[in-house]
C-alpha cells in the first residue's frame, strides 16, 4: 500500500541533495509535458539515490525516448527558472484541479485527475501549496532549490510500473526513474559505484561461489538455502557472536518456530500492527476432538437423546441405528449433519437450550474454534516468556538472552530481493532485561559490540539513525506509538544521552519509532560507498509490561524492566549479502568458505601423500583445507583455485616435499614465497584465530 503520508513539518527536513532531486522531479515533469501535453501525474518525491515520478501516458515511455527528455530537461534548467512557492485555499486548489491546471504547463480539457484526488485528501486546516517554475504548476509542499539552474547534474535511469497510491486497485503508471547530482564529478562518481556494485552482486558471487541457491519451485520464494560454502560463513559468523557474547555475560536461549496466537496478541503484534508481515496462522484442533464428542454423547441418557432430537426437529425414527452402529454413534452423526444444517437463528436458539442442558456439552464440543498457531516472526514475545518462567530478582538484572532464532516473515513477492530480502531469516538476536538505572551502562555496551564489529570487517564509514516518536500519534486514528507519553520522554532523552556521550555519530529522525519504543538502525557503507541498513537495536518500555514481567526490587517492591532490543550482526540472510558484495568475495582468511588448498605439482604418489599429510593437519586444526592432486597442470590449478577465490595455496612439488616446505599464494596477491610447512600451518592458524583481515 502507499507509504506513509509525511507531515509538511517533515517534508521540509530535506537535505540539500533531496531538495535537488526532488526539484529535479518538477523539471523532469515539465519535459514530458512539453512532448505529451496528455500527461497526468501523480506523485514524483526523492528516494534513495535519485527521483521518480509517477504518470498516466497513452504513449509508452521506453528507454529510447529518455534522450529526448533529458534534452527538454537540459532547456528547462539552462532557462534558470525560479521555483516559486504559492499558498493557496483548498477551494483554489480543487477549481485549478477541475481544470486540468495542476501538474501541467497550462489548462486542460480534463481534470488533473490524480491531484484532485491529493487535493482532497489533504488534512482539513492543512496549508495548501504549488511550486511555479515557468509555466509548469504543480501541487507541491516543497522544499526546493531556487532555482531549475541550481541542479548541477542528471540522469534518467529506469522505468517501472507502479499502481497508484500502491493499491492495485488504482490505474497502474509508468514510474520514470532519474537521479541529480551537484555537479557532473559527483555524479560519474554515483555510477562508477553503481557499476562497481553490479559487478560484485550478492546474487552473482554468491552462485559463482556456491553460497546459497534459491528453489522457488519446490521451496518457495524467498526461502535460501544453505549450501555447504555458505553454510561455513554462516557457522563463523555464529561463532564470532557467541564468542562475543559469552564474554559480555550474555546467557543462549532457544525458542520453537511457532507459537500461539496469543503470544503475538499480548505482545501487540498482533491483530493490527504486525499481521501483514507474519505467515497466515495455523488452525489445529486439540487432539481427539472427534472422539471427545462421541464420548460425550455416549454418556447421555435415552431420555436426552429424545430432546436432542426435539431441539434439532429431528423425529425419533432418525435416530435409529443401521447394522452394527449402536445409538450413539447414530446420534452422533445425525448431530453433526444436523448442526451443519442450521441457520444462524436456529444455531443461536439451540446454543440457548444448550446452556441449560446436557446439550451445551455436545454443542460447544462440536463447535469449538481451532487453536491457531503463527510461525515465529520475532523473536522477544519468546524471549519475554522466558523472562516470566522464573521469578527474578533485582540481583538477576541485567538479564541479557542471546539467540540465532529463526524468524518467517512474509514480505510481498515483488519486495523479494536475493539475501537482502526474504522470508526465512536467522537473526543475531538478545533481549537486555534490566533496571532504569543500568539503562545507559547496558545500552553503551551494545553500541561498543557495534564498533568491535566494524573493527572486524573493516567498516569504516557509518551512522545510527535514531527514530523518535510523534506525540500527536499517542492517540486517535492515526494512533501510531504506544499512549505513554512520559515513558517516551524518558527513554528518549536516555538513548541520545548514550549517543552524545559515546561520540557515536547519529541522526535523528522523528516519527519512525518502534510502537513500543526508540529504536536505532545502524547504517554503514561497503567499501565502494554503497549504503546498507545493517541492523536495529531498540528501547522497550511498553511489551515487558503487557506480559507483566516484573523483578523483587531492592525495597521488596514489584518493578517492570526495561527491555534492550539488539542484533548487532542483524541476520545471515542480509549481513552475508552485505559482506559478499563488501569483500566482492574476497573473504578475509578466517570467513573465507574454503581457506586453504593444497596444490601438487605432479601427482606422484609420495608428493600426493605429502599433499594429503598437510590437508590433514589443517583440517585437525579446523581449517577448512581442501586439495587438488589431479594431474593437472599447476597452473591450471592455480587458475581454478583463483577462480573459486580460494584464500591461501600451498604448492608443492618435490623440492617442497624434500625440504619440508610449501610455497604459500594468496588470491589476489599471488606468489608470497616458500616457508617450512610447520611456519606456514601454525601462521594460518593463527591468522584465522585472530581473525586477521
């Protein structure tokens, strides 16, 4: 559906790049209007790296037409048109609608049909405004740059289809994309890095490489699967959490895949806030369910059985059994062919008798709703549950419950995404139970975790993003934040103390909390500048105390915790893709999938024993060390181990052998030089202990 609609007050907080793209968008509508003057728009705001803009076209715009728009473009902004901001009345603005004026170079025998419908949608008492620049007007809250020459450089860039507003009830449009610039360096630096990114996609590396396969077919969209490859990275990448967190005084969990629906209501995820993003439920009936009711009109009486069958209007022949079947087993399929029968009235006025007779056992046994069960999309209702297991103690706190729970979520097919998006996901998860006044202590220590991991994987640049409430979304329709406005006070100004005091750089961004409390998202960027969405951690003061959670205080006295959500590893799925395209492939030694390859120059059969001889010691010291003793050309084999971006060669030929010694290549850098076995072993060993990059 569509996204969210933004304030006036948050439009307005664009940055400079945004308000050039955005502007860019106006430009961009002015050019297709000058070559179709039929065009009807909808919307055209800035998004992540560039603009859209969304119209109604009886010509279909193909990439082949997108030279001719950018030379209508390039005249509009050599023109230095000013943008001009205009407030208008809700009525102007449905009279100028009505005749086609808006989102268009001048009137119109059709209305703007799409800016009608904005126009009325708009909040009553909210200012209503257009942008001017030349003769195109257009529907508009801004912000913008001055002027159409203050947009340094462009580029269109793709087409798609989308509905209006996101429902596929509406007209589906053509969506141009394009993206703006400062200046032309800027931009040839923004698709150098595109290019860059093409080559080291996720999805290509790792079917290169043998990481992962998708099996639409017989799995399902969505759902990767682990090859063996990909299987290592992944084992590592828990190792280094849990070694991680062992050390931070973390405790490992484990929780089920399902759960009952209650679970999810008491937590809040469920009816509303979280159903579109969880599977559908599971409906079970308790076991034995059938029997139960045979057992139970077993025990009635003859007498009973004469008024079921006067509540049901049933007569006394229908009753009769057939063959072997005894009278009970008469009645009970009778009752169940019956009841199937009844309307809503006569269900009702039996449901009455019911309640004052043998009946209500029979009825409510037959009619009882199934149990439903969700497949787990979070893991913290389980985590809370866990918690309340137990009575706690002041002295227990902090809590800190660590696990790689396996999470489904049902993200829309068209959202699916290689790793980056899908429906199974293993996620870096712990829930921080603890006391308001080890909030900061606790908090800090789990940005610290954030920074040791950057260290790791050489992530240099990065940012948190941390998301506020709305206090005019606490209540109403557009309810959107849990109604405690002091505690969002409060547990707000401790998370930007926390940030301040670390010198950790953040934003702050407001309206996009969690509904239960702040969160953060951590951003960071690859090495070729491209921007990820790593992880969240998140403030809960609201769902500890929907499942009454409560720890004995100093003073005897019953206290709800706070609840630290954080997965700083976010989950596999999305981090590997992440590292993949990061390293291009090019795991450092200790997540590399296979690490060492032992190489012979010759396959007689002591050098092949020698070879095996290595590949053992490795492997006994859990290097995951394979060989090729083929009688292939050693350069052929350097070749295919390159090609499989195989870490570190050890080549060996009878000289090697003799000497006891291995010539070590590492791919990408090539020959290092020959070293004793025993050097070369105890290096690799402990280069990937250390976790060198």
């Amino acid at each position: 559906m569509e996204n969210e609609r933004k304030t006036p007050e948050e439009r307005q907080k664009m940055t400079d790049l945004e308000r050039i793209r955005h502007s860019c968008a106006h430009v961009l509508a002015t050019a297709v209007l000058k070559l179709w003057p039929d065009a009807q728009f909808a919307a055209g705001p800035p998004v992540e790296n560039g603009f859209y803009y969304d119209v109604e076209l009886s010509h279909r715009i193909t990439p082949e037409d997108f030279p001719k728009i950018e030379e209508e473009m390039k005249r509009v902004v050599k023109e230095n048109q000013v943008f001009e901001k205009v407030i208008v009345s809700r009525d102007q603005a449905l009279a100028d609608a009505q005749k086609g004026r808006l989102a268009a170079l001048g009137e119109r025998p059709v209305p703007s049909k799409f800016k009608l419908d904005i126009v009325q949608h708009i909040p009553e008492g909210e200012p209503i405004s257009y942008f001017k620049n030349g003769d195109f007007i257009d529907l508009c809250a801004g912000p913008h740059v001055m002027r159409t020459g203050n947009i340094g450089a462009f580029k269109l860039t793709q087409l798609a289809s989308a509905y209006y507003k996101g429902d596929e009830r509406n007209p589906q449009l053509q969506r141009i994309y394009g993206t703006a610039f400062k200046n032309r360096t800027e931009m040839d630096a923004y698709f150098a890095m595109v290019e860059e990114a093409k080559r080291r996609d996720h999805r290509k590396i790792g079917q290169e490489m043998g990481l992962f396969a998708m099996d639409a077919e017989y799995v399902g969209p969505g759902l990767p699967l682990w090859l063996p490859k990909g299987g290592a990275i992944l084992e590592e990448l828990e190792k280094l959490a849990k070694e991680t967190e062992f050390t931070a005084g973390y405790v490992r969990v484990k929780t089920p895949h399902i759960a009952r629906e209650k679970l999810y209501l008491t937590s809040g995820h469920l009816p509303i806030l979280y159903k579109d993003s969880m599977f559908p439920p599971m409906e079970l009936r308790e076991e034995g369910h059938d029997q139960t009711l045979i057992n139970l009109i077993a025990k009635t009486k003859h007498d009973a059985m004469n008024s079921v069958a006067s509540a049901l209007g049933l007569k006394a022949d229908d009753l009769t059994p057939v063959g072997d079947e005894s009278p009970f087993e008469k009645l009970s399929e009778v009752i169940e062919a019956r009841i199937g029968q009844q309307s809503d009235e006569e269900r009702k006025n039996f449901e009455e008798l019911a309640r004052h007779s043998f009946n209500a056992d029979i009825y409510f046994a037959w009619t009882k709703q199934p149990e439903r069960y969700y497949l787990k999309a979070m893991n913290c209702p389980h985590h809370h549950r866990i918690f309340a297991a137990e009575p706690r103690s002041y002295r227990d706190l902090p809590l800190r419950l660590a696990e790689y729970g396996t999470n489904y979520r049902y993200e829309q097919s068209g959202e699916l995404f290689g790793l980056m998006r899908v429906r199974s996901l293993n996620m870096n998860d712990a829930h921080i139970y603890c006391t308001e006044e080890q909030f900061a202590d606790e908090f800090n220590a789990v940005n610290a975790m954030y920074l040791k991991y950057f260290k790791i994987f050489g992530i240099e640049k990065y940012i948190m993003r941390f998301s506020t409430h709305d206090p005019a979304r606490l209540t109403g329709d557009n309810a959107k934040f849990v109604n405690e406005p002091e505690l969002w006070k409060k547990t707000e100004d401790l998370v930007r103390q926390v940030l301040i005091d670390s010198k950790i750089p953040y934003v702050e961004v407001p309206n996009e909390a969690a509904f239960y409390g702040p969160k953060i998202d951590v951003q960071v960027w690859s090495v070729i500048g491209r921007e990820f969405t790593l992880a969240t951690n998140q403030v809960d003061f609201a769902v500890p105390a929907r499942f009454g959670l409560k720890y004995r205080d100093k003073d005897n006295s019953e206290k709800t915790p706070l609840c630290i959500h954080r997965a700083p590893l976010g989950t596999h799925e999305r981090f590997i893709g992440f590292l993949i395209e990061h390293y291009a492939g090019n795991f450092p030694l200790w997540l590399a999938p296979e690490q060492v390859r032992v190489l012979t120059i010759g396959d007689d059969e002591p050098l092949v024993a020698y070879g095996k001889s290595i590949v053992a010691e490795l492997r006994g010291s859990f290097v995951r060390a394979e060989g090729d003793f083929s009688t292939n050309k050693i350069n052929g084999k350097i070749q295919e181990a390159e090609k499989a971006r195989v870490h570190t060669m050890l080549v060996i030929g009878p000289r090697d052998m003799q000497a006891g010694a291995v010539s070590v290549r590492v791919h990408g850098k090539g020959n290092i030089g020959a070293k004793p076995k025993t050097e070369a072993v105890a290096e690799i060993v402990a280069a990937i202990r250390e976790r060198r990059t």
